[in-house]
C-alpha cells in the first residue's frame, strides 16, 4: 500500500525536510518543540504535502522550491490530530501506532504544541514569500499558494467541518449534513495541497482547476474510506482505534448510507477524481495511482 518508487521519493523528501522549518526554541520552554516533534515525527503517510509536492511537479517545476509549503501543510495538518485526539474532543489514546500526544505531555502542552505548528506553519510560508519581493509573478503565485492553504484550513475549511462535526454528535443527520462535514473537515485540506502545489509551480487557470476538482473527490475518497475502516478496519494496521466513530455518535458515510452504499460512494468519487485529470493522464500518471491506492487503502 502506497509503496512506490514517486510517492516514497517525494516521502523521503518530506521526511528529510520536515523540521527544517521549526524555530529555534529557547531551553525555557523546550518541552513545547519535544511535543511538537513527537507528533510530527510519528510515521503518517504525509498525503498532503507529497500531493503538494507532486503538483508542482506536474507543472515543471523542481518540488525542492515548494518545499516550504508541504511541511507547512504536514505543520497544519498534525496539530489538528493533535487536537482532535484531545479529551474534549474525540478522547483518544493512540495516533499513528503511538500513544497520542496529550497522553505523553499532558493535555495544556497538546494544546500549545497544536497552536506552535499552526503558527510555525504560516512563519514557514512567510518566510518563503519573503525570498521574492523582487520577483513579482513568484511572489504571486506563493501568495495564492498561502491564501489557498489557510482558506483551507480555517473557519471556512477544515474548522468548519471539525465544529459542524462536534454539533452534530448524537444527532439524527442528513446525508447533506455529513456531505458538508467531510468536503469541510476533510477535503478541504486535501484540495488545498493539490492546489497550493499548483499555483506554486505556475499552473495556468485550466490547470488549477483540473487539480482543484481531482482534489475535491480525492479529499472526499480519503474520508468515505477512513469512516469504512473504522467500521471494518484493523487497529494493528489503522495505528489509531477502530469503532470509535460509532462510540462517539459521529456522523459518518457508514451511519447515513450504510457500508455498501457508502463504498459504492467511494468508488464514484475515486472514479471523478481520475475523470478530472482526463486531458493530463500521461503526465498525471501519479495522482492516478495515489487515488487507486487510498480507494482501497488498509491503514
């Protein structure tokens, strides 16, 4: 599963790089970067910015330059597990095959150390942006990139769904309902690597819109077939619990449409997000593989 020769190359990539862009902290308050690198070190698949990484790739572009952006999106994307696995939240134990993060700091240092990658993640971008002042088209395209990726993550993205998803416990929901928590908390981030990726590596307006809709259904894809392996999953292989959907009353594709349906959904999707890159398939030979191998992913 997801183990070949493009996604562990642009993997490595992320991996040799993922703390370069982490300040430096003072010896006062050093506990916040150890619990910000025990998340961020935890083996993940780095979906988002291997995606990001190869977007800009597809355009030409040497991924090196869009490095920045990729951690900054790994930076996002793991102090939100960080929180979501708090006990106010979803109340878990183990993320990625390790314990989670507020079990080993406690729970004000998990929350610091979500707020200190959030945080660093845009000082990464930042930083970037400030390498081309004096390259204004560069400069666009990295400014797009950023604007791409907190819209993503933010109060109409990612959040959005994470607080429709917290109302929505216990509750008789729609099918509508959880359509928009998952392309919210879920898809959005997803959309908004591929995206970003894009824009970084000048892709033209056709372009961004190809990667803009492949990431939407692939987003879409990657929940529908997290919420089937919490339903039939297996935790040794997942690294996080199974059922836990179902104990905490979420609102999920399995409690709306029932697993046969909802993996019929997830072929639909899988199969829209291969439609979208119908004009580029010989150079997208890549996004073709990652969205078959996450339809039938086993963790």
């Amino acid at each position: 599963m997801l183990d070949y020769p493009e996604y562990r190359r642009l993997k490595y990539l992320v991996e040799k790089h993922l703390l370069d862009f982490l300040p430096e902290i003072d010896q006062n308050s050093i506990s916040l970067y150890d619990s910000m690198r025990y998340s961020l070190k935890a083996e993940g698949k780095r979906i988002r910015p291997i995606l990001l990484l190869a977007a800009c790739e597809l355009t030409g572009c040497d991924p090196m330059q869009a490095l920045p952006y990729a951690c900054a999106i790994e930076y996002i994307h793991t102090y939100s597990l960080i929180h979501d696995d708090l006990p106010a939240m979803d109340n878990d134990d183990l993320r990625r095959g390790k314990p989670t993060n507020h079990k080993v700091f406690g729970e004000a240092t998990a929350i610091l150390a979500g707020d200190g990658l959030l945080s660093t993640a845009f000082e990464a971008m930042n930083k970037d942006l400030l390498l081309y002042l004096d390259q204004p088209v560069a400069l666009k395209q990295r400014i797009r990139a950023t604007s791409e990726i907190a819209k993503g993550c933010g109060c109409r993205g990612m959040i959005a769904g994470q607080i429709a998803d917290i109302e929505a416990e216990s509750q008789v929901v729609s099918a509508e309902l959880v359509g928009y928590i998952h392309a919210n908390k879920t898809a959005a981030l997803i959309e908004a690597a591929v995206v970003a990726g894009g824009y970084i590596g000048g892709a033209n307006a056709e372009l961004i819109e190809v990667l803009r809709s492949y990431g939407e259904n692939l987003g879409l894809a990657f929940q529908v077939a997290d919420d089937l392996l919490d339903v039939r999953g297996n935790e040794a292989l997942t690294g996080k619990k199974v059922g836990k959907d179902e104990s905490h009353n979420k609102a999920t594709f399995p409690v709306v449409y029932g697993v046969e349906r909802s993996a019929r959904r997830l072929e639909e999707l899988t199969e829209n997000a291969l439609a979208a890159l119908s004009k580029y398939r010989d150079k997208a030979e890549f996004f073709v593989e990652i969205a078959r191998e996450l339809s039938i992913r086993q963790n």
